[in-house]
C-alpha cells in the first residue's frame, strides 16, 4: 500500500517536461524554405512577453545591407524565442541571441501573417566576421548543417565548414537557388 502512495504522490507532483528536437537541414533546404534571405547588420534587439504570457521572445531588427532572396523594405524584424524581460529570463537552447552591430546573413521564414523567424532556430545564421585591418568580410556558417540524409558526426575544425567572403557566399546561395550543386 505505501509503494501505491509514494507512486501516486510523484505522479500527482511532476511537471510537464518539453524538448526541441532539431533535425539538420542541407543548404538546398535552408535556401528553398526561406522565403527573406538578406544581409545586414543588427540595430536593435528587444525582448517582449508572449501574447498569452507564456514565453518571452527577442524581436530583431535588421538594417537590410542587400536581399539575395525576397526584400520586404530597408529594415527586417524577426522573433527568436528566449529573452530577458526585467528579472525574468527564457532561455530556448538552440536559439542564437544577437547584439547590436552584429553583421548576418539570414534566412528567415514565416506562416501566414506572423513576424519571420530564422529557419531551423541557428541554422538560418550564418554570422558575418569583419577583418579590422583589411574591411573583408567572411561568412561563418553555422555547426548543424545537413550534408544528405545519412547521419554525420560533427568534427572540430572540419575543413567542409570552410569561410567564404560575402561576394562567394551569396554566389552560393544564388547557384542554390538556381538549382546547382553546392
């Protein structure tokens, strides 16, 4: 009787338990599923409640340097789950965070009428490097990236995970979207 008791109390005292579960994209992927795919540079980020309250998500704004895919206007916001609103904090594992003058290349999505997010949480970032002494600009892209349907270990200082300037990478992205290989 007590082991009944002991069982039906840590039934009754769990909690819901959620996980994300992420599976890798391929380039083709990425390009093809986003409907914005655009250049900039962060000039604001701002953390905000839910409508229900549930959750708190970060809006970003982008000054838009030039779209490779789509271009609804000179700025681009889009929402990130996670945040920090006062003393509450959400925080989504996955999820990139930004700050302000941060250079990207993002490809965003969005269903209906909603506000873009960035494909697959981190897999749409591909962050911009700025070399101070020469101004070049590289892409760095993301760790979890799909390269076919066979499962890949992800291996420190991969040489397929090369940099490209900005100029290689939207070709990149342009031959994607053309239907070429990568």
């Amino acid at each position: 009787m007590r082991r009944i008791i002991v069982i039906v109390m840590v039934m009754l005292s769990s909690c819901e338990l959620r996980a994300t579960v992420l599976v890798p994209a391929d380039f083709h992927e990425i390009v093809a599923e986003s409907q914005v795919i655009v250049y900039g540079r962060v000039t604001a980020v701002r953390a905000e409640w839910s409508d229900d309250r549930s959750r708190i998500d970060t809006l970003v704004t982008v000054l838009a340097g030039s779209y490779l895919k789509g271009g609804p206007g000179s700025t681009v916001t889009f929402r990130v789950p996670g945040g920090q609103v006062g003393r509450y904090r959400n925080v989504m594992i996955g999820a990139p965070q930004f700050q302000p003058g941060e250079e990207a290349v993002l490809f965003l999505s969005a269903s209906g009428p909603s506000i873009a997010h960035i494909f697959g949480l981190s897999q749409g970032l591909y962050r911009v490097k700025v070399d101070s002494r020469t101004g070049r600009r590289t892409v760095v892209p993301p760790v979890l990236t799909a390269d076919g349907d066979a499962p890949q270990t992800i291996v420190r200082g991969d040489r397929n995970r090369r940099q490209l300037s900005l100029d290689e990478f939207a070709a990149t992205v342009r031959q994607a979207m053309s239907g070429g290989v990568r």
